[in-house]
C-alpha cells in the first residue's frame, strides 16, 4: 500500500468523521443559540457547560477517524475490513441522526430510543476494530463513554420535557 494512498485514506476517514459532525452542527447551531429552542430548555443538573461540547466533539470525531484509518490499513483495504467499516458507517448515520431527531426535529423521546441504538452500533463497531486492531478499538471508548453519558442526559431531558 502506497504511502500517498495511506495519506489519502487518512483524509478520508477523518473527514468523514467530521462530515457526520458537519450533519448534526447544521441542526444543533440553530437550537443552541441564544433563544434557540435547546437553549431555552430546562436541563439536568448533570448537563455540562456549552463550551464542552464542541472540544469534546472534534476529539472524538478525529479519534473515529484515525480508527477506522487503522482497521482499513492493517486489514488491507476496504474488501477484508468491509464488516467493521460498515459498522462504523453505521454508527456515523446514526451520530448525525440522532442530532436531526434531538435539536432538528425536538424529538426527545424518538432521539432517546436512537441514541441506544447508536451506543450499540458504537459497541459493535469497537469490538470489530478491537479484533482488527486494538489501537483502534480503544480509540473508540472515549466515543463509547461520551455517549454513554449523553444518553444519560438525553433520558434527563426526555423526563423533563415529559413533565411539562
């Protein structure tokens, strides 16, 4: 494998990682503004600061990146890491879906039952890297326990929203 090709597929991955994020930013920006609908919500007590998500964000999407970089190098390419990179498509559907449910279509409940759909397309997906490579598994527990915990907060809004 070349190292241009190597260059390349690096790109890629990494891009698409933040391609996904691109997806939800564009339904996340507008209900995080001042007086936008998120921003205005009640929330958790466990909730963190706004300025964390962001930085949070753009590390995961880069560790995603580079994981999914090394399981297409260390398979050989995309035909002998065809099941954990279509797990990793998977997921990434899932990611900015669950932004379009949440923050673009204030659906609470629905992004709670899809984020618990996507927490276990990121498990699936981290034990298949982990088979191919370990480096790259655990480069998607810090995804995994983020997204554990924004299930978490995501059930803390979906019983306040409830209540009201």
């Amino acid at each position: 494998m070349s190292r241009g090709l190597q260059v390349l597929m690096f790109i890629v991955f990494v891009g698409a990682s933040f391609a996904a994020g691109a997806i939800g930013a564009r339904f996340t920006a507008p209900a995080t503004a001042p007086g936008g609908w998120y921003a205005a919500l009640p929330k958790p007590s466990w909730t963190p600061p706004a300025w964390v998500f962001a930085p949070v964000w753009s590390t995961l999407y880069l560790l995603m990146g580079i994981a999914a970089w090394l399981v297409w190098r260390r398979a050989g390419g995309f035909r002998a890491a065809a099941a954990p990179l279509a797990l990793f498509t998977m997921q990434l559907i899932l990611n900015a879906g669950w932004s379009i449910l949440f923050f673009g279509l204030r659906q609470v409940g629905f992004a709670l039952v899809e984020i618990l759909w996507l927490w276990l397309a990121i498990l699936a997906a981290l034990l298949a890297f982990w088979r191919v490579s370990p480096s790259a598994g655990a480069l998607l527990l810090p995804y995994l326990l983020w997204v554990t915990y924004a299930a978490t907060l995501n059930w803390g809004f979906w019983r306040i929203v409830r209540a009201e």
